[in-house]
C-alpha cells in the first residue's frame, strides 16, 4: 500500500527514498555491514512483536516485503516471525533467524532490554539488525520510527484543545503504554511535557502490555478511586487502550470527554466519527516501512547508510546509530478526509458501516 505522506518535511522524505552509497559504513557501525558484499538475492528477516494491534499485520508486513521485492528486483526473500507479545517467544525467534543465516534483521522488540543479548548473537554471527519502531538495546546497526516525543506532545496538545477553558475543572487520567516498550516512555515524556501544570492528574498508570483489557481494568480503578463526576478527559497512549477505557466510562455512565489515542486503527477512527474518542495521531507507516527496508537491503549488501540516514540517536547501550524519524499528524474528525481517506488506508466504506453511517454523513464523509 503506498500513499502520500501528510505534512512530511521535505528532508525527510528525501531520505526515505534515498540511494544507497558506498560499500563500508563509518563510525561506531563501522563493522556491522558484514564481511562481504551480496547482490539482490538476500535473505531478511522481520520480526515484529504482536498481532493485537492492527497496523503491524495490515501495514507494516506487507509494506516491508513490498519495498524489499521492489529493491531488489524481485530476488530478495523476507522471512517473518510474529512474537504475539512474548518477549522469550523474539528471543528464540532471532536465534532461529541466526542459524537460518539471514543476511539482515529488522527487529520490533517486545521488550527493548530483554532483545539485547539476541541482537548481540546476530552481531556475533555477522548479521547486521536495524530496530524498527522501537529502539532495542544491544549493537543496533541502524534504527527508523516516528518521533515518539512528538506523538506524546501532540497528544496532550490535542488533549489540552478539547478540555479548553475547564483543562482545571477536574482530573485527568493518564494511560501509558508498556513500561517494556521505550517508546511509551518517550510518548509519555512529551505529553507530560505539554499536560504538566495545566491539567490535574488524578491517576496514572504504565498499562501492562499495551493491553486493552489491561487500561480497561485500570480505568474501572481510576473511576472508583476518584469518582466519576471529577474525570474531565483521558490521555490514552493508542487506540486500543483507548477502546477498553471508553468501554469503562460508559459502563460507569461517564460521556463526553476527551480521549486521545494513537495508531489512527479502523476502530479508533470510527469512535472519532462518533465522538466517543476526541483524536488519534496518524502515522505514516509507509514511509516508515520503506525506510526499514532500505536500510535493510543496503546493510545485507554491505553498503553505507550515510544517503539514507542524516541523524544519530543514542540507546543505553550504543551511541551514534544511523536514524531517521519520521513526522506524525494529529487526527480528529475534521481531517479524516484529508489523512486516512485521501491517502488510501482506509475507504469510506470501510469506515462507514452501517451504524457509523449517520454520524459520518453529519461530519461529511460520504
């Protein structure tokens, strides 16, 4: 599936559809492209860590294998693994891939601590691994993802917007991701960044493996706790969690505050056409993606990824990892048209079902 990116910096996409240059990297990955050069018929493997949430079976996948085929004329093979949220289950996954000897790895750790030692295996064993989405620990070679401060401060942003003139009026709940995943703690980071001093937290939780059922259970607490006329809005992480608390503030009778979410998943746009959830942040897989392959073939064939990655980030455990962090966008139920529609991942058909039909012809997707 390929679709224009929305609000992209023009550098940024520049690079996602760069080149590859020379045949050594430089720097601290000066050692990771393999000992010698391959042609197109490589061998990468993809694991990515669960199948709860929708994006990584319906976009991430097949957009990998897609660019992978496409850059390397149809030669290049993906072999994919599915952790279904076991950070033990990745672990075995990376050693089979090791001694399947694939050329390269691209890795979405369930657990960025607990993948550390297999990601050194497949450095031991001359495989070069480029994290995806998260950023795993150990000798990463190369990492791409969306900027997750970014999504945490658009989030509150969007969150502080809806509540306007009553942002104090009451509390809010805060809803983290997992406390495995870095990436939660960085969205978390950026909506503290936006929410502290102007809002009352009233509770706050790391929200055991993203789970739906998880953040539902942990709402249900929050309304007990302190009581459902004080609860103003929500800061939910993505939307799947945001499913489960909406499920508990209705059980509790509480409607019409504010939601955030993230992953702009087919669910989470229907609850905003409805209103039951105020906003999602829209990420441009694609782009993601093809970044992902790039530097995945490019490192499999021993080339450099200086046309490809212009930034640096640090992990605890590697300094300087060729990067590239792709922009994200706020979405509401005013610029559903102009994000998940204009842009193919979604029809309105598929968005417009029978019950969501009146209330997407109220907002105007027709």
């Amino acid at each position: 599936m390929r679709r224009a990116a929305v609000a992209i910096a023009a550098g940024a996409m520049a690079v996602s559809l760069a080149a590859c240059g020379s045949a050594k990297e430089s720097g601290d990955n000066a050692d990771s492209t393999g000992s010698a050069k391959k042609g197109d018929d490589i061998k990468v493997g993809l694991l990515l860590p669960e199948n709860a949430t929708a994006r990584y079976e319906k976009f991430d996948r097949p957009l990998i294998e897609k660019k992978v085929k496409e850059l390397t004329g149809g030669k290049g093979e993906v072999v994919y693994a599915n952790a279904k949220q076991d950070a033990s289950t990745q672990n075995q996954q990376v050693d089979t891939m090791v001694t399947n000897k694939v050329d390269v790895l691209i890795v979405d750790a369930v657990d960025s601590k607990a993948i550390a030692g297999s990601v050194k295996k497949a450095k031991d064993a001359n495989i070069p691994v480029v994290a995806y989405d998260r950023l795993a620990e150990g000798p990463i070679d190369a990492y791409t993802s969306f900027d997750n401060v970014t999504v945490g401060k658009t989030q509150g942003e969007a969150l502080l917007k809806a509540l306007g003139s009553k942002a104090k009026d009451g509390q809010i709940v805060m809803m983290n991701g997992s406390s495995t995943d870095p990436n939660a703690a960085q969205f978390k980071k950026g909506a503290h960044s936006v929410l502290d001093g102007k809002v009352n937290i009233g509770r706050e939780y790391d929200t055991k493996e993203w789970k739906p059922e998880n953040a539902n259970a942990n709402m249900e607490g929050a309304i007990s706790a302190l009581g459902k006329d004080k609860i103003i809005g929500v800061y939910s992480a993505n939307d799947g969690m945001a499913g489960g608390i909406i499920t508990a503030l209705k059980a509790a009778g509480i409607a019409d505050i504010p939601v955030t979410g993230q992953d702009a998943e087919l669910s989470g746009v229907q609850r905003i056409v409805t209103g039951e959830q105020y906003m999602s942040v829209y990420k441009p897989y694609p782009q993601e993606a093809d970044v992902a392959a790039e530097m995945a073939v490019a490192l499999a064939q021993g080339k450099s990824l200086d046309s490809i990655a212009k930034d640096k980030v640090d992990s605890p455990t590697t300094k300087a990892i060729p990067s590239v962090l792709v922009p994200v966008v706020s979405l509401t139920k005013d610029n559903i048209n102009d994000t998940v529609i204009k842009d193919g991942i979604y029809t309105v058909s598929e968005i417009c079902t029978g019950k969501y039909k009146a209330a997407c012809d109220k907002i105007g997707l027709k």
